[in-house]
C-alpha cells in the first residue's frame, strides 16, 4: 500500500481547504480551524488513517446531523480538577481541544487536572493533541473509546465486545517530548478498512476470523459473523492488551457515565484527558533531568527511537517541502473538492 505514488501539499493550504469545506457544511469558523488542523497535523505526523482521510466521513456525518453543528458540551459535574463534560456529539476535536485548554488554565491552581468527556464525537488522531500540553513543560495522558464499536474480541474469545481504544500521552524532557499513541489493539479500525478497500492484505495476522484462527485477510473483518481485531500482544500475550483495553473503557465510558450500557447507535467518542504538572511532585527540573536520562539511554541503546521522534521529524520535513498525502486520502478530498467547488491546491 505504502508504494504508490502520492501527491504534495502545503500544509497550510490544506488547512484552509478542509476548513472551507467545513464551514460549508454549517460549522463556525473555530470548530472548523480547529478541526482543519487536527486532520492536518495528523497527517504531517504520518498517521495518515486518522488525518484528512477521516474529512469525506466528518462531512457525511455533519449532513446527516449525527455530528452535531451548534449544540453547546454540558457541564455533568465540576469538581474543579475533576471535570465531566456531555459533549452533544459535537466535533471531537474541538471539544479535546477546548477541554485541554480548560485543563491548562485550571493547572495553575490542582497538581492534576482531570477531564473526562461523555458523548463526544470522533476525535481523530490523539498524537496531534500531545506537543500543546508539552511544550508547556506538563504531562498529559489521552485516551478515548466508541460505544457503538465492538471490533475487538476479549483474549480468548471470538467475539467482538469493545473496541480498539487507543491510550496517548505526552512527556516532556529537556529535548524532544516523548509522544505515544497506541491501540490497545493488534491494529486499527481504518488500517483494516484501508487494506479491504484497497483489496490487500494485512501486514501481519492481526485479525482473528469465527473459527479462532489468526489471519490477514482484511476482508474477513466485513464477512457475517466478521472476524474481530486481536488484542494488543497477539494469540501469544494478548491477555495484557485485554487488560488495557479494559482499563481504557473504565477510565473514558465508566467516568464518563455514558457507554456500551447505553447501546447508542452512533458514531461517538467518550474521552479521558489528563494533565500532570511536574512542579506540583518532584519539580520540573528533576523530572525533565529524569526523562531526559532515560531517553539518552534509550537512544544509546543500538540507536533506538524514542516514541514520537520520528513523527516530529517528518512534521518538520514535511512543513518544509509539503505534505506527502496517501493517494485514497487525494481522491476523497478530489471528491469534496468538485462537489464544494474549494480548490484543491498543491504545494
């Protein structure tokens, strides 16, 4: 998949293209910014099944009013640095985006500022959220599940129960931030779709079909019973990625108080937001020294690469010389292009 030729684009013009689009689709100017430069900022990190690849589907869902267009999130309940938001299935992204700038202020006042978010819309790539909160010297934890998602079987089973339940975090060092984004599954929804789409097969066997055995073949996700994503850790240790994944449903649909108990139908996130601040435990100067031994022991180790590193450096490279856009990710926005009329310009 990845040996086909793909087009570039200045990142700022595809930022103001998706934003265009968005407006015309009956959102404001700051959701539809704020929404613009996720799918954007995903992208330039080269996670490119949960940047503007995810654009086509957003407008869908905003012309069907699933994604909501104008609804204001409700306060659930405020502790002060305890927060639970139903967010009214307005764009996940803006409302991470507006929760973590509510955590940051708030930070200033609670050692730990904790967000959780019931009813939220997709919330696209976690990855693009993590630099905002690290780059101003604090941690942040991020993590989300869908309800209405049962792609993921528990380890043993065949079944499909929750779904893949990505957990990120943010943790900065003298240097470079650390930044991980992980499914607490063998893979991601949109990767197998990708790969059935494009009528190939996984990279590796990361999907179980009906009868229990492990298997690439993409297209045994859409077949009746579908085969279901393994856990992170495979038929080998997929128990701990089962375990995670159970921890993710407690900490974003059980403190929510909105999930798989309440059997919705729609395309939904419920959302975990942390931020930490180094100076209210040992201080920032210690933990940074701390964070940034262990990543210069990390990195002496054969050359390993920190989680994030290589991301922040295509994002540099590619603000430079463009964004490098997967050929399936062109033809949709082609698509929104001609039926919108916005210009699709290139670097």
């Amino acid at each position: 998949m990845d040996n086909q030729t793909a087009g570039y684009y200045n990142a700022g013009h595809l930022v103001d293209f998706a934003f265009s689009v968005l407006k015309l689709n009956g959102l404001d100017d700051e959701k539809s910014r704020i929404i613009a430069e996720t799918l954007v900022e995903a992208d330039l990190m080269g996670h490119t099944t949960h940047g503007l690849q995810l654009l086509p589907a957003y407008i869908q869902e905003l012309q069907t009013g699933n994604m909501s267009k104008s609804a204001e999130p409700e306060i659930v309940n405020d502790k002060g640095s305890a927060i639970t938001l139903n967010g009214n299935y307005l764009p996940g992204p803006w409302l991470v985006h507006k929760a973590i700038d509510v955590a940051l202020e708030r930070i200033t006042e609670h050692p730990v500022v904790t967000i959780v978010i019931q009813k939220s819309h997709h919330i696209a790539c976690l990855a693009a959220y993590l630099q905002k909160v690290t780059e101003k010297g604090m941690m942040i934890i991020l993590s989300c599940s869908d309800p209405q998602n049962k792609t993921v079987a528990p380890f043993g089973g065949t079944t499909g129960v929750y779904s893949p339940n990505p957990l990120a975090a943010g943790i900065p060092t003298q240097a470079q931030p650390i930044l991980m984004d992980v499914s607490m599954s063998a893979t991601a929804n949109a990767y197998v779709k990708r790969a059935y789409d494009e009528g190939e097969k996984l990279p590796h066997a990361w999907l179980l079909d009906k009868n229990g055995q492990a298997t690439d073949n993409a297209a045994s996700f859409y077949e009746n019973p579908p085969s279901t994503i393994l856990p992170l850790g495979g038929l080998d240790s997929g128990h701990k990625g089962f375990a995670l994944g159970l921890l993710v449903e407690a900490l974003t649909n059980a403190l929510g108080g909105f999930g798989r108990a309440n059997e919705t139908d729609k395309w939904t996130a419920s959302v975990f937001i942390q931020v930490i601040n180094p100076a209210s435990f040992s201080g920032n100067t210690t933990f940074t020294n701390e964070t940034q031994y262990l990543a210069n022991q990390c990195m002496q180790s054969a050359e390993a690469r920190l989680p994030g590193h290589r991301a922040l450096a295509l994002k540099q490279e590619q603000l430079r010389t463009g964004v490098q856009l997967y050929p399936a990710i062109i033809e949709g926005l082609e698509l929104l292009s001609t039926k919108f009329k916005v210009t699709l310009s290139g670097s």
